[in-house]
C-alpha cells in the first residue's frame, strides 16, 4: 500500500523590487516540487503537499 507524507506551509511572500508575485511564487513551488513535495491543497496562504514514502 502507497503511503504518504504530508507538509503544511504558511507562504506569504515579501517580493524584491522587480520581482513579481507569479515569479516569486513559481520559484517557490518548483523548489519544493524538486524536493518531491506535490501540492494537494490550498487554503489562503495555507499550502498543503504530500510526497510517497518509499
């Protein structure tokens, strides 16, 4: 049976000059999709991901 793992992040972002909301946040989610994190929910500034336990 698949297990799984589950993370919770409060992402508020403060955005550099010149950087715009849809950059920042892209770059955070592809850094945590690298990790292997998925996202599965959202709620606000809540995220919700899970990963297969191997």
């Amino acid at each position: 049976m698949r297990q799984f793992e589950y993370k919770v992040e409060d992402i508020q972002l403060q955005l550099k000059t010149g950087v715009d909301f849809k950059t920042a946040m892209t770059q955070k989610l592809n850094t945590l999709g690298k990790e292997g994190w998925e996202l599965s929910g959202v709620n606000g500034t809540i995220f919700y991901f899970k990963r297969e336990i191997s």
